[in-house]
C-alpha cells in the first residue's frame, strides 16, 4: 500500500469528494459524533506530562510529510527531462528501410544534450531521434520524417495497415474438426450432407510487407485475405480439411472473376457517392422527380445564372450571325462534390473548333515551389490564405469566333436562337491560356511580378508593423489561389472586388 497525501486538484474532483464523504459517514456511524473537551484528557493541557508526550513532534514541519514509498513520489515539474514526456518514445513505425522500427530514443551529442529542440510549427521541429529495426541495426531520422512515415500508414482511427506479403507456415491444434466430422445431415430432409462451417484450431504464420511476422488465426486471415490464404491451402494440400473444404474451391474458381470485377467497377461512372450522375438535362429532370426535390434543377439554374455573362443572344434575321464566326455544340456536364452538393456546369465543344494559331499552353505553380514558400511562411512567421475563383474563366474574353443554337436549357423563348460566345467558356481550345493572362494582368495591377523559375508564383515586395521586410506570394493553379502574406486577408478583398 503506497500512503500520500490527496493534491489540491484531487480534491476538486467527484471522486474523490465522495470517497472522502464516505470515509466521514464510516467514522461517524463507527464512533459517533464526540467533541473532546479538556476535561476529557487524562492530563491538563500546561501540564508537564503532556509537554513530555510532545517533545519529540517536530514543530516546524509546517504540513510536510515523508512518503511511505518515496520511489513512487511523483517529481516535481523541473525534474522531468526532455524525453519524460515524448509522445513519440517507443513508437513503431516503418522507415526507408522497409523493416518495422522501433523509437527508442533522441539522439544526443557528445556532452549528452539531446540534438534539436521541439516547436509547435513541424517546420522548425528539429529533434532526432534513434529508431532501432529488427535487423538489429539502429538509424536516425528526424521528428517530421517519422511522424509523416506514421500518419501514412494509419487509418483514421489510428489503426495501423498490415498488408500481407506472404504466408510462410501454419499449425493445427486438437479442436479442430477431423475427416470424420467435416458434413452433418440437412433437417430440411435433403439426402445430400452440408459441409460444416468452422475455421477452429488453425493458425497461420504471416510475413508482413513490414517484415515483421506473425501468427493469425485463421477466421481473421479468412476474412482480410481469402484468396493467399486458398493458394496456400492448394500449394499444401489443405483443401480437403473441413476447415478449407467449405468455401477455398469456390475462392480459386471465382479468383480471376473476383479480379475482373474489381476494373470493372473502377471505369463504372454512373454513380458517384452512390448517387446516380445524368447525362442529359432530362435525366436531370427525371431524377429530380424521382426523388422529389429539385437539387439539379437548382445546379442548371445556378450554372446558367453565373454564365450569362459569356452569351449574346442574336435576335434572328434583325442581328444576323457575324462573318468568320463557327457553330459549336454546346452541353452541360453533371457532377457531385465531396459533400453531396450536385454541380452543373456549361461547357463548349471545343473539340470541333479550329486549331489556334497561337499558343494555349497554360501553367500552373509546381509541387517544388509550393513547399519552398511553405518554408519562407514558418520562417518568415507569415499567414495564409486560400481561396478558389468561382466560374474563372468566363471573367476573361474569348479568343475564337463562335456560336452556338440555345437548347431547351435557355427557356421556351429563346430556345433555337444562335448565341455568340464572348466569353472564354469552359471547354474551347484557347480558354485556360485567356484565363491565365487577365489573371496575370490583374496580379501586375497589384504590382505583383511573375518568378522567373516558376510563372505561376507571383510575389511583391512587404513590410510588417515592426518593420521586418519580406516579400508577398500568390501561388497560382488555374483558379485555385494561395496568399501568403502578414495580412493575406488584404490581398483577399482587393481579388473579391475583380472577380
């Protein structure tokens, strides 16, 4: 039994409040409620036998205590050393090396002080750690490295994936079923035995694309990995076992068909989040009816509203189409967000226009560039600011000369009227190059200047409050915009007020 005294905080909790109040009860109905007066004492309070009794009570102890087991004492504050509350002490995690790994330490220097120290942003985290491997050798790597290495190979509960690289032994125990015991009769009346259903008394010994090994029971190996574990049986000849006997034939036979209907589901674009994706306005329609509500009908009407803007409708023989100018087709595309928001969107058949003449390529910021200024934003203390430009290119002007007749999208009134395109709609050859240059002239605007090692960073000279110089990013992916600034939020409403 280890004896100590109960902490301020111990004695704000529930728990402990209650124990206590027990512990009051338990005296009380034990010996009752007795107030000791001086009379009661076998001795005066002033009288010498009493000063006698107390001469060896230390008077200026002042509430300290000696614990009982002083090994179990908890340290105090200014004890604890930088690896006492690690978090990432004795995690196990697979590195570079492809082997399961074990943390066991922080690297230290040569006066034993550990190497790196610990910050909130993981970009300045400089810690590193020892992690030991099951080939017995012991490597270092730093805190992002093993934290990233950790993140990837869990689920979202934190659970660890094991993916199965082969199965290299098994075992069978006395409870499982004998040749004897491998059918039992139908009570329905049929003459034809069932195979009993069991997996009882097998274990696998598993090798994990980790490296580290082993030993499963054979329900959760049937479950995660039907087809290895039927390949092993057939290569052992295990198959007539009651345990395989019920259901590994069937596995084998089905194995290539299995396969097959994994592509097959993978090109299967009907649905998207389970929800049944249109082709047509009409299907649109009909969906909406079905279920009752009018989710696509609102994306159409939303996606028209946010386009009119790109069309001009010709009035017939009173504004004839203009010379030069070519007919399109023209239709709306159907799709689901993340969060089951339904999106139309207009787009052109570029596909029958013309080769331009000039260039279309459009850029976009490199992989490389954006975690370079990921850095620049932790070392520069700096924030950030994400945003995406809706409907992007129809804000700039179209490069090609064409039309298209609406369709029954556009109402009963304008239905069959030629409509010029003067805006770059989604869809037509030259739209994302005639997008990247007004965007580019707007940044100029901003006296923003294009990188020389990557167009699609733009960036400015700034200065903080204190007077701390740095320089302004725009990261630009089609319509996607990163800003990295003191105050991005700045930046933010100037681009609101053009787009």
């Amino acid at each position: 039994m280890t004896v100590r005294a109960i902490s301020e905080a111990e004695l704000q909790t529930h728990t402990v409040q209650e124990e206590l109040k027990s512990y009051d009860q338990t005296i009380q109905r034990k010996i009752g409620d007795q107030t000791l007066n001086e009379s009661d004492l076998p001795f005066a309070i002033d009288s010498e036998e009493l000063k006698r009794a107390l001469a060896d009570v230390e008077t200026s102890d002042q509430g300290t205590y000696d614990p009982v087991e002083p090994d179990a004492e908890r340290p105090d504050l200014d004890e604890y050393d930088e690896e006492t509350l690690d978090n990432l002490l004795s995690a196990e995690v697979v590195l570079s090396k492809g082997f399961l790994g074990k943390v066991i330490g922080r690297k230290r220097d040569k006066d034993g002080n550990p190497i790196g120290r610990a910050h909130r942003n993981p970009i300045l985290d400089t810690r590193v750690y020892e992690v030991s491997f099951s080939d017995g050798t012991i490597s270092e790597y730093s805190v992002n490295v093993i934290s990233k290495a950790l993140y990837t190979q869990v689920d979202a509960d934190g659970n660890r994936f094991l993916l199965l690289k082969e199965i290299i032994d098994h075992e069978k125990d006395p409870s499982a079923l004998s040749q004897d015991d491998i059918t039992f009769s139908n009570t329905s009346g049929s003459c034809n035995p069932s195979k009993k259903i069991t997996t009882k008394g097998w274990k696998f010994q598993c090798l994990w694309a980790d490296g580290s090994s082993s030993w499963e029971h054979m329900r959760n190996l049937n479950d995660a990995n039907p087809i290895e574990l039927a390949e092993y049986a057939q290569a052992y000849g295990l198959l007539h076992e009651p345990a395989f006997a019920w259901w590994a034939k069937d596995v084998l036979d089905r194995r290539k068909r299995i396969i097959q209907k994994v592509k097959s589901r993978y090109w299967q674009r009907t649905h998207k989040f389970g929800i049944r994706l249109p082709k047509t306005i009409t299907k649109a329609l009909e969906l909406d009816k079905q279920n009752q509500n009018t989710l696509w009908y609102d994306a159409i009407q939303k996606e028209l509203k946010n386009a009119q803007i790109a069309f001009k409708f010709l009035d017939g023989e009173d504004e004839p189409i203009p010379i030069g100018y070519k007919e399109i087709p023209c239709h709306i595309i159907f799709d689901i967000k993340m969060d089951f928001t339904r999106k139309a969107r207009f787009v052109a058949g570029g596909h029958k226009t013309d080769p331009p003449s000039s260039l279309t390529f459009s850029s976009v910021v490199s992989r490389d560039s954006e975690r370079i200024v990921f850095l620049l934003v932790a070392l520069n203390d700096l924030d950030i600011l994400a945003a995406d430009i809706g409907n992007a290119y129809i804000n700039a002007d179209v490069r090609e000369k064409v039309y298209f007749i609406a369709g029954d999208e556009f109402g009963a009134s304008r239905k069959g009227k030629p409509v010029i395109i003067i805006k770059a709609l989604y869809g037509l050859k030259t739209s994302g190059a005639a997008w990247r240059a007004h965007f580019a002239e707007t940044l100029h605007s901003l006296g923003f200047t294009s990188s020389l090692a990557d167009p699609d960073v733009w960036y400015r000279p700034e200065c903080k409050p204190d007077g701390f110089k740095y320089y302004a990013y725009i990261l630009v992916y089609v319509d996607d915009i990163l800003v990295v600034c003191h105050n991005p939020g700045d930046i933010m409403k100037i681009l609101a007020k053009s787009f």
